[in-house]
C-alpha cells in the first residue's frame, strides 16, 4: 500500500552544521496537556505530513504532503513571523504533469527544498511510486519540471523497494548528494545515494545502497563536527510505532552504524504524542530544531484515514556530532519566531455548544464541528461594542470549500449581514465585514465541516 511520509531559515540539509548546543530548558508557558489554549504544537493548522521548511529573504516556507495520504498536489505554506501561515499549492508538482506509466496511482507526496551552489531552488518529490525533480528561481516558484518531463527516479530502478521520500544533502564543499528510498508493505525499507553534478538533476556515478540499521525511510542527512548523521523514520506511521533513529558515518556514501541513543524521537503515550516521524532539521535564531510529523488527536480516530499534523521541538546536537533525545511537546516558542500567533479580538463563544470555545482557543489540535446534517452557528461575544474589520477562518481542510455566512449585532437581538452566503476555500479564508457591535454570528453551511480557529479583527 503507497503511503506519503516527509521535511525547513537555510536548512540543515543545505549545509554542515557546527554547533555546540545549550542544553534543553523547558519553555514556562508551555501547555502541559494537547488541548490547552495557545498550544504552539501543530504548527499549522490541518492534516499535513513530510514537511520541508526551508527561508528566503526573511519568509519561511513549509512544503508537506496533503492528508489523508497525499493530494493531486503539494501543500505550501508561507509565513513571515514563523507562527500565522498562509496556504497555498505550487504550480508543479501535479499529479497529472508529474506522472509517467510507470508511477502508479498514488498521489504527490514527500517533498525536498533546498538551494543549490548555483542559487536556484529544487524540488525533489514523489509522485506515486517515483521521484520527480523541478527548479524555481525561489521557493515561492514558479517551480518546473527540470528533467525534460520524467521521473528522476523511476518506479523500476528497484521494484522491490518504494522509490519515494528523497532528500536532497549539500555538503560544505559545495558537492549535493540525493538520499532516497522506503519499503513495502511496512517493512524491509533500503536507503540508496547517489552524488549530484552541479546542475542537480544528473547523477554522478551509480546509485549505491546505504541502508543502516532498522531503517525504513524518510531519510535526511546532515553534517556536525565532521560526521555525518543520516536520520530516518522507522515502524508504521498508521499505528504508534513510527519514530526518528540516526547512523553516524565518516562520509556521505557510509558506512553508517546506528547510534548509541537511537531512536531519538518516538510516541509518548502518556502526553498524547503519536508516531512522530518523517522530519527535517533546521536553525533560527541560532538553534537546531527538527520539523516532522505526528498522529493527529485524538488518537486513533476511527475509520480508515490517517491524519497527520506537523509539530515543531528542539533539536540539540552535542559538541561531539551526536544527538540528544528530542522531548516532543504541544508548545513551546522557536527562537526567531514570533512567540505567540495573531489571534485577533479575544471573544467567548454564545450559546450552549460546549465545543464552541475550540474555534477561539488558539490551539489547531482541537477544533469546532458543525452536526452532520443541516447548518450550525457560533456567536462570538466581544465583551462590549467595538469597531470590527474582518474575520479569518482556519477550516479544517485547506482544500475543500465550506459555505460560510457572518452577521453582526451590537445587542444580541438585532443583527444585520455582513457576509452574504458563498463558498470559500483556503487558510485562512479572509472575509472583510467592517462594522460596530459586540456579537459577531459566524453560520457554517456546510454539513459536518470543522473549523481550527475563528479569528476577528
């Protein structure tokens, strides 16, 4: 059964990294629980896998799988402050301009950003069950195919084997080198590299097999203190067994031997962190974090989908190239980003719906959900009559379109329309209502739809 399963200031992966790392110290805002409000961990708000975070000229860019398991296309966010992301999906890949014979019908998934030595961006992603590479002038695109409209991996190069979740490595010497490779079925995954010439779609040289111990995919390399640190997923990320591990080599082709403390990242139970996995690493604010993966909550949840959120933690790399165990959290600041998102007007939710508080907590693992059938309302209060001038609606598909209507009252009884009934699609959706009152009725039209956060400006 294909599965998608992926990777972020400069990437790691785009350069060595030296660093003495402070020892951890506990975030004192940091939510103890998953659903407390103004958790920082998910990262964004919907159902994301694979991520690659890469920055350029002060925005951060998020390329992930779409779930439940992949899309037709990428999902990219962008974000300037490192905590209000905007979605959007690249021109390339598509699942029809990104498929050959030989793909099969699995979706786009498991993209890999870095700039190269010649300062243009690629992409390298799986498209079914090969790879596929594009090139843009910036991440922001507009990105196209860069191996003349076919796979740079294909499907065949081992059949035994998933061609799927390359990673794209550029030494400090400037050489880059292409990790790649999962297995079927949940077992028996290989790791294959190949070193890159400098216009980073032609190999140089043949493919080899660096598989280390208890790997099974989603590799990404990099460098610290002259070693290098292959890390790669292991286990099942539809169950609780999918975790981080990392091997230690003295060059990019290996040998690499599991390190001492592998895995490094894994399920916690007991705080409610489930299979994280399929990461990438990176620096801001002069400190190393790992981006990756994890089940979203509440966990399981039922039916045959599998949903996954991207969380963010910190990443400490010991002076002697090893890794320290990562402690995975529902919150916590990243240096250089701004430490809490814009929430917008404070409001407390009208009415009886227990779980209306969802849409305003601040928090994308909990969210609001209109009943099956029929139409449902959240009227937020603003605690006194003020000038409004908009709402942002973070819904719980990015993808898919929900109807929505907003009217506005300043004392409850009297209310008057300020969005006619449409359909919108994306995060967060931007309807514009300036007015004066202190109760703002959000209508949701679409049966069953769910909503991260309402915020009002």
């Amino acid at each position: 059964m294909p599965r998608p399963t992926r990777r972020p200031s400069p990437r790691i992966g785009a350069r060595a990294l030296l660093l003495l790392a402070a020892p951890w110290v506990l975030a004192a805002d940091q939510p103890a629980r998953w659903d407390a409000t103004g958790a920082a961990n998910p990262l964004l708000p919907g159902y994301f896998a694979d991520p690659s975070i890469v920055n350029d000229r002060g925005r951060w860019y998020i390329f992930a799988t779409i779930d439940p398991w992949g899309d037709d296309r990428l999902g990219m966010w962008t974000s300037e402050n490192g905590r209000d992301w905007r979605f959007a999906t690249p021109e390339w890949p598509t699942k029809a301009a990104a498929s050959s014979p030989t793909s099969g019908d699995a979706k786009v998934w498991a993209p890999s950003v870095v700039k190269a030595a010649n300062g243009r961006w690629y992409m390298y992603v799986s498209v079914g069950s090969e790879v596929w590479v594009g090139t843009a002038p910036s991440p922001a695109g507009p990105w196209r195919d860069a191996n003349h409209g076919k796979p740079l991996i294909a499907r065949d190069f081992a059949p035994a084997y998933h061609m799927i979740d390359a990673e794209a490595f550029i030494d400090d010497d400037g050489q880059a080198y292409l990790y790649w490779g999962s297995g079927l079925h949940w077992v028996n995954g290989h790791c294959f590299v190949v070193r890159l010439k400098p216009d980073m779609v032609t190999f140089d040289g043949e493919p080899r097999d660096v598989t280390p111990a208890n790997y099974f995919e989603a590799p990404f390399m990099m460098k610290a203190n002259g070693r290098y640190l292959l890390t790669y997923s292991d286990g099942n990320t539809t169950k609780d067994s999918y975790k981080v591990r990392y091997a230690i080599a003295a060059t990019p082709f290996g040998p690499f031997r599991e390190a001492a403390n592998s895995p490094i990242l894994q399920t916690d139970s007991r705080n409610d962190i489930v299979s994280p996995g399929h990461h990438t690493v990176f620096r801001s604010g002069g400190r190393s974090y790992i981006l990756y993966h994890r089940q979203a909550l509440p966990w399981p949840q039922g039916g045959d989908a599998v949903l996954r959120q991207v969380a963010i933690d910190r990443l400490v790399i010991r002076g002697d190239g090893t890794l320290a165990q990562v402690r995975p959290t529902h919150g916590g600041s990243v240096a250089g980003f701004s430490p809490a998102r814009d929430k917008g007007l404070r409001w407390k939710p009208v009415g009886g719906d227990s779980t209306a508080g969802r849409a305003g907590d601040d928090n994308y693992a909990t969210l609001w959900r209109a009943p099956a059938t029929g139409k449902a309302a959240l009227t937020a209060d603003l605690g006194s009559v003020r000038r409004i001038k908009g709402s942002r609606l973070r819904p719980e598909f990015a993808t898919r379109n929900y109807r929505y209507t907003i009217e506005a009252s300043r004392d409850g009884q009297r209310w008057s329309s300020l969005v006619a009934p449409a359909s919108h699609t994306g995060s967060p959706v931007t309807l514009p209502h300036p007015a004066t009152a202190r109760y703002v009725r959000l209508t949701v039209e679409t049966a069953n739809a769910g909503l991260w956060e309402w915020s009002i400006d």
